[in-house]
C-alpha cells in the first residue's frame, strides 16, 4: 500500500512545485564583478536574467522577456 500511496505524493508534491515556478518573484543579487562605471549589475537568482541599475538597491521587475526576442 505504501509504495503505492509514495509515487502519487511526489507526483503531487512537484506538480505544485513546477505550478508555482512563474509566481516566484525575481531575487535580485549583486554581481560586482560586471559594474560599468555607475551601473550596478544584478542578477536573478530564479529566472536567471541580468539587469544593470543606477539606483541603491536593485530591480523592481523580472527583466526574463527582455533581449530574447528574434530579430
């Protein structure tokens, strides 16, 4: 019964995971390493996209759709 009831949990478990993958809000962290002068380059932690800001502090929106259009 119990290694029949296992494989529906995980089944479960991460169809819920992969449903909420688009809700998770970007987590911005600094990469000091790209700087451009008074630009500060953050990267995403969930999506994987880069942003460049000149303010403190880093972006406020995903930057994932952005630069991946064809041309």
């Amino acid at each position: 019964m119990v290694l029949f009831l296992l494989p529906i949990i995980v089944g479960v478990v991460a169809y819920l995971a992969w449903r909420n993958r688009a809700v998770r809000g970007c987590r911005w962290r600094a990469d000091t390493s790209g700087d451009k002068g008074a630009l500060r380059k953050y990267r995403c932690a969930a999506c994987g996209a880069e942003a460049f800001t000149a303010r403190n502090g880093p972006p406020d929106m995903c930057k994932r759709g952005l630069g991946n259009s064809p041309l």
